[in-house]
C-alpha cells in the first residue's frame, strides 16, 4: 500500500461472480447485509434513501465508523472473520455479531456497479470508490484492485458510515419503497421500543421508521403460538386473535439450545400468497442473532396436514450460530446444512410444535367459522336452531368446516353455498337414524375427507327422502302389528305428539309447541287459563298440543276401551277450545285457527239424534263449532300406512329442509 494506492482490495473474480453479483437476487436482501452491517458498527439508526427506479441509493448509519486502515482491513477484504478478530458482541451495546463469514458487501455487486463509502471515526473521514467495471478488469489481468480515494463531503462527516450504491442495475433494483419497508421489516427481528439511547436499533426508510405494521403476514393472523411466553406486542397483532403459549421451548436442555418467537395461522391461505410487495408470506423464517438463517423450514417437517397451508411465522434459535461451533449457514444465508445435529433437533422439535398447534387449530377453527356462517346466513342459523339439541354441535363442526375450506376466489361464493347444500342434505340423512355417533364422525372429517363425503350430493338428495319415507312406513307398520287395544293405545300416547304426521301427513310438531302446553296447564295441573268472561277454565288435562304452519292443534286421547258421549267431547272441545283461545289473546295473538282432534278407541255415541238422520251428521255438526273432529285409533294406522305408500309430498321437516337448500341455489 502506498500513498498513490491507500486502498488494496484483493478478490478472485469466481468469488465476486459466485458470492456477490449472482448470490443475490433482489434488493431487499442486498440492503438487508448492509443494514447487519450497521447493527454490528453499533449504530442505533440506518437510514436508508430509496427511489424505484433511481440512479442511486445511499444508507447512513450512525455506528462507529472505520478509520483508513479498518476499512482497508476489514470492510475491504472479502472473508473478513469479524468475532474471530474482534470477539462475539460488540464493543458499546454488546450485540451479538449478525455478521460472520465477511462475505455480504460483495452482496452490493448484484444491485449496482459502483460503491462509494465515507466512514467517520474518532472525527476523521475517509471516503472510497469501487468501480465494478475496474474491478473486474484488474481481477482479469492478476493485478490487485486499488478503490478510487475520495473526499468526503462535509454533510457526510458526522458519524458513522454512509454507502451510496451507484449505476443500479433496475432489473434487481426495481422495487418501490413501499415493497422495501415490508420485505426488510420481516428480516429483522430489531422492532422492539428499546429507545435508541439505551442501544435501541432503528430503520427508516425515506425517513418514515420501519415498524410492526409492515409486517403484512401479521395483519391476517387469526391464531398465534409463541413460545415460552408472549413476545408480541398486542398493537401489532389484529384484535380478534387468539393467542396461545407453547410451554416447551426447550430443544435441547443438556446443551442449552431453546427457541423464542412464534408460528401462526392466516385466516385464509390466500392471505400468505405472494405479494406483489411483501412477497411470499408462507413460509417461517429461522433467525439466529436477529436475522434470518433459514428462509423457510416448514417443507423440512415432514408435516402433511393442511394446517401446514395456513401457516407463517419467526422463530428465533441463537443456538444455531454459536461461536465455537461449525457454521452451517450458506453463503447467502437462505438455508441450512440439513444434516447437522443442531438443525434436524430444531425439526424436531417444530414437528412437535406444529403438531399442537395443529390440533387445536383443528378444533377452535372450526368454531370461529361456524359463528361466522351463521351470522352470513340466517336460514342456516335457523336450520342449526331447529335441530334436537344433542345434534347441534355436529352440526355446528360441519358448517365451521365447510366454512374453512379454501376456496377459488373467482367461485368462492357458488361454490361454498353448494357445500352448504350438500352437507345440510348429508347431515340430515345421518341424524334421521339419530346416531350422534355418526354426527359426530361427520363433524370431525377434515377438508378432504369432506369434500369426497358431500361429493355425491344427488344420491344423498334421493337417499334422504327415501329414508324419510323408509322410517315412517316401518313406524306405522309396527303400530299395525299390535293387537291388543291398549297396547296400541300406549305406543300412540307415547308416540303421536311428536309424529303429527300419524295423523296427518302434513303436520310436524312446531317449535314452541311445548311453553304453549305449559301455559295452557299452568301452575295447577287441573286449572286452565280464564276466559274472556274471567272464568277459570278446568278440565282434563290429557291433552297434547302442537302447531303446524300456523294452525294451533289440541290432540286429547282417549282411552281404547273408552265410549265417549258426543255431549262430553262437545264440553270437553269447548273448554280447551276456549282456553287456547284466551292464551293466544293474552300473548296479542288473535284471529289464529284452532282445531281439537280427539283419537279415540271407538266412534262417539249419540244420546238424542234430534235433526239430524244420523249419527255422522250430528257428530259433524258437534264438533264443527270447535273446529273438530274425531279419529279412531285403528282407522289412523289404517289410513296413515295406505297414505305412505305412495307419499312423496313434504313433510315439514323435508319442506323445511328444501327451503333451506334452495337459497343455497
């Protein structure tokens, strides 16, 4: 080195082609080795000046500069071993070294072709030029590279280290400002609100400060797992998150390797897909002394669930650049060294990590996107509303399901309300055996398993009504093979109010049918409400009641051995005729049609026929005055079996479920 030449830089030009111009691909990892760089110097401020497309870009930092000699010795020689010479932490804020292999400023020759430095220390300044064409041509002909000296400009002597990147190549340069903020903001974990004076570390760019809220894979979580404890601040995560602590961050206790950061999920895959400015977002990156080692390791965990599609994260694992131990980093840091122990315990351990939190995913997920179906889709709700209560929890995982599937979002709409549809027909299909068993399975099926289940939707559609039909012929059936009189009696008591259909196919029990009942007994088992003259209403209170598309319905039955007297089933009618009459006046509902039906063992007797030429027409005129009439208990299993035959038309629980399919399209 001499006065001519203050400079030296000594390179192969293999190592500048190989490590520096094709290593990088883009800018936001060349600026990354620069701002590592700065961090090392004990800056507390990078500042980097940045225009798409523009001749030159400049990062200041306010570290601790480099004197002639350093920058010949250590910023000038590719290979430079920085914690082999100046240990593992740095001198003022005692950071632990980032850099390590000496190699990332030849990352600058990937994005421009000519590097201008002015570094300040100890209040001297001294400034360089390296002109990649001269570079080259010197490296060519076996000659050393001595960089132009130049005078450093005095708003450029403060403090610290400016680099001004010069002659961009705009292919790998081409990045907005924007894209750059958030591509660097996940490389770095320096986000932290340590303040700059107690060794805070800052990064702005066109002087706006780079901050949580570019960091665009967190905006979409819906889920988060951080270990040990909680490391993010809440402000930087969306309000509705749900967070969990994985207790263990223990890889290796022995050897004292642990891990700190966090995986989560996005509430879609699509919200990880590539950006135009962020870029990929699915993958979790591995750092190790606050920037990244391994770009992504989720395809090293062997880990096939879908869980996997969702899944971003950061995790911190110092222990893999240890001094003392073998670097397994490559060159640009992106991977790696699959094979050392240190990194397949790491796998391991994730594996694990992933395989909790993929369970719990698989369980609350569905639970969040059922509530959310169901605020989106009203007559869904309704269906899930109108199920026994035993069901509505299968219900509840298949709908959360369905809800969770990825989907096209060109077709997202269509599509999704068809699954909606096929899996309502599916359920409906699996409860008619009413095996919660089997609801349950339904319930628990992940994606695929679903999808090849409601696959078949037509044949579902056809099995559903013939099962419909299949059960209620059998039912009727077996009521036709009792023979004595009161044992069909029981079976019916047992068995009509909540299967009207016996009666009439056309009738199911409503909902609300049982509060009506209650009101019509009230307190006293014997009493009924006044009527409208205030009198208290008594009677028999072997009465079941129902409502069917808006009809309300008293069903008294009668003993089989019983002969009733048409007078008492009149009286009887009139009473609870007139009491359901003064329950629905009480509740502002009047004008509703009422009808009494009495099953009874044989037909009424007539006293006195008086008008009338039979005993038809006076029970008929009897019974009409309370919109009545009566059924006999074999003539109702007779007619009910005959009408099933040939019954395709829809009951209300079919009717209803055909209503909700249709506005599913």
């Amino acid at each position: 080195m001499t006065e001519e030449h203050p400079y030296k830089m000594t390179v192969d030009l293999s190592v500048v082609e190989s490590l520096g111009i094709n290593l990088y691909s883009n800018a936001a990892a060349v600026l990354s080795e620069l701002v590592a760089n700065a961090y090392d110097a004990d800056a507390t401020l990078v500042e980097i000046n940045w225009k798409q497309n523009g001749s030159t870009v400049t990062i200041v930092d306010d570290g601790c500069g480099m004197t002639k000699q350093e920058l010949n010795d250590r910023f000038l020689v590719v290979g430079y071993k920085k914690r082999a010479t100046e240990g593992d932490v740095s001198p003022k804020w005692q950071r632990p070294y980032m850099g390590r292999k000496g190699i990332g400023k030849l990352s600058i020759f990937s994005i421009a072709k000519e590097v201008t430095v002015y570094s300040t220390k100890s209040e001297m300044s001294n400034g360089l030029k390296i002109k990649m064409e001269d570079l080259e041509s010197r490296i060519k002909e076996g000659q050393p590279y001595h960089p132009e000296e130049v005078e450093v400009p005095e708003d450029r002597r403060d403090k610290g280290t400016v680099i001004i990147l010069g002659e961009l190549k705009h292919k790998r340069a081409d990045i907005t400002a924007n894209a750059l903020r958030k591509r660097i903001a996940r490389r770095f974990d320096v986000l932290d609100e340590t303040p700059r004076k107690r060794g805070g570390f800052k990064i702005k760019i066109n002087g706006e400060q780079i901050t949580y809220k570019d960091r665009q894979e967190l905006k979409n979580l819906e889920f988060i797992w951080e270990f040990g404890e909680e490391s993010l601040p809440a402000k930087a995560l969306p309000r509705d998150i749900q967070r969990f602590v994985l207790p263990n961050d223990i890889v290796d206790g022995e050897r004292g390797w642990k891990v700190t950061g966090w995986i989560g999920t996005a509430r879609t895959p699509s919200d990880l897909s590539e950006d135009e400015e962020a870029g990929s977002l699915k993958n979790i990156i591995v750092l190790a002394r606050k920037r990244p080692i391994q770009e992504g390791i989720i395809d090293k965990l062997d880990f096939s669930r879908i869980f996997g599609n969702y899944v971003t994260g950061q995790i911190r694992a110092d222990f893999l650049d240890l001094d003392g131990e073998d670097d397994i980093a490559t060159s640009d840091r992106q991977r790696l060294i699959e094979d050392d122990p240190r990194v397949t315990a790491l796998q391991r351990f994730l594996r694990e990590a992933f395989l909790i939190a993929a369970d719990q995913w698989t369980e609350l997920r569905p639970k969040r996107k059922a509530k959310k179906a169901l605020d989106d889709h009203p007559e869904l709700e309704r269906w899930v509303r109108d199920l026994p209560a035993w069901q509505e929890k299968a219900a509840l995982k298949m709908i959360g399901t369905i809800s969770a599937l990825p989907m096209e979002k060109k077709n997202e709409k269509a599509d999704r309300a068809e699954l909606y549809r096929s899996g309502v027909l599916a359920f409906a299909r699996i409860g008619l055996r009413e095996t919660s068993e089997q609801l349950d399975m339904l319930g628990d099926f992940d994606a695929e398993q679903l999808l090849q289940l409601l696959g078949a939707q037509d044949e579902y559609e056809a099995a559903l009504w013939d099962d419909i039909l299949r059960s209620r012929i059998e039912a009727i059936k077996r009521f036709e093979n009792l023979t004595e009189a009161d044992e069909k009696e029981h079976v019916l008591r047992n068995h009509l109010f909540d299967h009207l259909w016996l009666l009439d196919p056309s009738w199911e029990r409503a909902t609300g049918s049982e509060r009506m009942e209650q009101s019509l007994h009230r307190i006293d088992p014997d009493s009924f409400p006044a009527d409208r003259e205030g009198n208290e209403i008594r009677g028999r209170v072997d009465i079941r009641y129902a409502t069917t598309a808006g009809v309300h319905i008293i069903v008294e039955l009668k003993r089989y051995s019983v002969a009733p007297k048409l007078d008492d089933l009149e009286g009887q009618g009139r009473k609870y005729h007139a009491a359901l009459r003064s329950v629905l006046e009480q509740r502002n509902e009047r004008n509703q049609r009422i009808e009494v039906v009495f099953v009874l063992g044989t037909k009424p007797k007539v006293d006195d026929l008086g008008k009338f030429q039979s005993d038809d027409e006076a029970i008929d005129y009897a019974l009409a005055a309370i919109t009545g009439r009566y059924a006999l208990y074999d003539e109702l299993i007779e007619n009910a079996c005959s009408q099933y035959e040939e019954y395709f038309g829809a009951s209300r629980k079919a009717q209803n479920l055909h209503d909700l399919l249709s506005t599913f399209g």
